[in-house]
C-alpha cells in the first residue's frame, strides 16, 4: 500500500498560505489525526473486475488535488460525496481518461 500524504502539521499551514502545495490557501497540510487518500483492492481484482483493477491503476491524485478536496470539506462543508462530484465536475477530462483507460484494460 502506498499512502498518499500531505506536508506534516506546522503552524505556518494554518497561517500562511503560500507554507505548502496550493499557494491560495491555507490548511493545505495534514492534522493532528492523519487523513489521506487510500487504495485498496481485493488481490485478485485483476482477474475478477479488470476493469475496476484498471481504474485503481490510472486514478491518481495530486497533492493540490488533496488540498482542493479538504478544503471543500473541512472548511466549506461539502460531504465527501459532493466534494468528489464536484471535482469530478471541474476535472472532467482527467475522470474521462482513467474511464477510458479502464475500459480498455477489460
């Protein structure tokens, strides 16, 4: 497993924006309680859902993406749902091509 992470708690994240990745904003670091963002399969989804394996495979976060998605959440409140839909929304070209490159790992 591979645990995509966010720049350690300091207090310069809760006050300036320009201390980590996104340069906009602030708490764009980790908390007192980890958070990230996980991958996790069943060992043999390859042979059973090619297609699902394909997509775990292509998906791929950056840390601005992380930061975006906290911020959504922990400050403005979204759910997690509605915090996805919307990025889904926002990055619909990125969503498209790990579809795509799932579909043609089926």
């Amino acid at each position: 497993m591979k645990v995509l992470g966010a720049p350690v708690r300091e207090e310069g994240c809760e006050t300036d924006p320009a201390w980590a990745p996104n340069p906009d904003m602030t708490y764009d670091c980790n908390f007192a309680v980890q958070k990230g963002i996980f991958k996790a399969a069943n060992p043999t989804i390859d042979t059973t859902w090619p297609a699902a394996d394909a997509l775990l495979r292509e998906l791929s976060f950056t840390n601005a993406d992380a930061s975006w998605m906290l911020t959504e959440v922990d400050q403005k409140g979204l759910s997690q749902a509605e915090a996805a839909a919307r990025w889904i929304m926002e990055n619909r070209d990125r969503a498209n091509e790990w579809i795509d490159a799932a579909n043609a790992g089926s």
